[in-house]
C-alpha cells in the first residue's frame, strides 16, 4: 500500500546521496518494498531528551549539514511538497469515489473538511508560501523523534528512514521538525518549542548549516528572525501535510492508529494559527 505513495527507488537514492556525504548509513540492497541498510548504532530519541540543548543543537547542525548537500552539477531541483500535497489529494479523492461505487461503507471522516475545501486551501497555502523565498536544499522531510538515533558515547545524531527524503523547502523541514515536539499518538501543541528555544536551535543550524556551505559562519539576529519568520509559516505546511496524509491512512491503511483523530488535530491546528503566522512579517 505504502507504494501508492512513497517512492522506493527515490527513497534508494536518497539513502547514496546521504551516505556519500556522510550523513547516512550505506544501504546494502533493495527489493521488493523493502531495503537492508547499515546499522545506526545509538538509541532512537525520546521526547525529554528532544528538549535538552545540548541535544536539540546537535540536530540542529546535523540537519544543517544535510541541507547543505548540493545536488549534482547542473541539476534542478524543485520542492517536493506541492506535487506531493496535490498526490494525495489525489488518492483521498480516488478512494472516496471508489468507496461510493462499492457497497464498502464509506470513511467517516465528517470531522475534517472535504476535498474540495482542502484543494482551495492548498493553493491559497501556496500562494503565500511562494513569496517566501525560503531555500530548496536537500531535506529529511519527516524528522519525528523515532527518526532520530542518539549515540551518547559519541556525542551524535544521525537520521534515520528516507521515505520522504528529497529536495524541499528549508524552512519546512524545521518547521516539521518543531510540528513533532507535539508527539503522535496524543498530539498536544502545548509542547511546540517555545520562540526562545527554536531561536537557539536555529542559530545552531545556521552556523552548521553556513559552515558546511563553506560560507562566513557569523549568525546575525536578523538571520535568525528572518528564519524563525519563515518556519513558522512553513510549519503551517507542514501540519496541512500530515493531514492530508492521516486522511489519506484512513482510507488505506490497516496499521492500528485513529488517524482521523491525527488528521484533524494538524488541521485544527493550521487553521488555528494560519492568521497568525500569515501575518508575521520581518521588521
């Protein structure tokens, strides 16, 4: 099922791309679905430990040395999040008519808003997003605490399971990340990270991220507001996207999860603070 929307053999490059760099474990083969890679020695993250500094600055330079990973001479690259987006707006819509068409009851998925409303929102998501101007780099996309593996006795962290890996906008990748800090099985955006820990986070991403450009690693304030700017209204994209995403699940999938619960909780979210973050503007 996963096939309908992860690209396995994009996922199989990403993985090359990432350990040619450093940044990944090497992948030993393929098959059907599947992939047997390296093993990341370390423990997968916790929550707790996502708020201590000197972890989250150690994901911060890690996720800045990743985006610094420059595609091969003379490629272009374009964002993955609205052909996604659009893909699985897609299928929720394929599935719905399909469900109509079979005696199979329908999803009950009254709670969210329709197909239509979310298509009409997407492209209002985009028109403002498009005057940002954030970077396209090279992103994990999906950076949820158990993608995280700790190596205490070394002082790292490195990132696992590139289902979604590819080349996007920088701040959505942060903004994703801070989206996470609220958890999965029971989301509370009373723990998204406070303006002052995202804005030390990302002046540890900054200097990462410059340094490994081979650029002046001096991070100003106005870098950082002008970042933390931009990732909050990423993150906007970043919660309509796992929406969708969990309204897509409900539909297909047989995993064990109330993903209609998940959905309109990173909906509810995105409308809540879509004004909000729409209106922020550098000074």
């Amino acid at each position: 099922m996963t096939d309908l929307y992860v690209n396995r053999d994009r996922e199989v490059e990403m993985f090359q791309v990432l350990h040619a760099h450093s940044c990944g474990p090497e992948i030993y083969c393929s098959f059907q679905n599947g992939i047997c890679y390296e093993f990341v020695r370390g423990t997968v993250l916790d929550d707790e430990l996502l708020r201590q500094p000197s972890i989250y600055r150690l994901i911060a330079a890690e996720m800045g040395r990743i985006h610094s990973i420059q595609p091969k001479c003379g490629l272009s690259v374009e964002p993955l999040l609205w052909t996604k987006m659009s893909h699985f707006l897609k299928l929720v819509q394929n599935s719905i008519n399909n469900e109509q068409r079979c005696v199979k009851s329908p999803v009950n998925l009254q709670a969210v808003p329709s197909v239509d409303t979310l298509s009409l929102e997407m492209e209002s998501l985009k028109k403002h997003l498009s005057q940002i101007h954030s970077p396209i780099v090279l992103c994990h996309n999906d950076l949820l605490t158990k993608n995280i593996i700790y190596n205490h006795n070394e002082g790292m962290v490195k990132f696992i399971d590139y289902e979604y890996a590819d080349y996007n906008y920088q701040a959505f990748d942060i903004g994703n990340h801070f989206n996470e800090f609220a958890g999965v099985n029971d989301v509370n955006y009373s723990l998204y990270p406070s303006r002052e820990l995202q804005r030390d986070w990302m002046t540890a991403y900054l200097e990462s991220y410059k340094h490994s450009a081979g650029h002046e690693v001096t991070v100003t304030e106005a870098e950082v507001t002008q970042l933390y700017i931009q990732v909050c209204k990423f993150s906007l994209a970043s919660n309509f996207f796992w929406g969708i995403w969990a309204i897509l699940q409900s539909h297909y999938s047989s995993i064990d999860f109330d993903f209609q619960r998940y959905a309109t909780a990173r909906l509810n979210y995105y409308f809540e603070k879509k004004e909000e973050y729409f209106g922020l503007m550098a000074n």
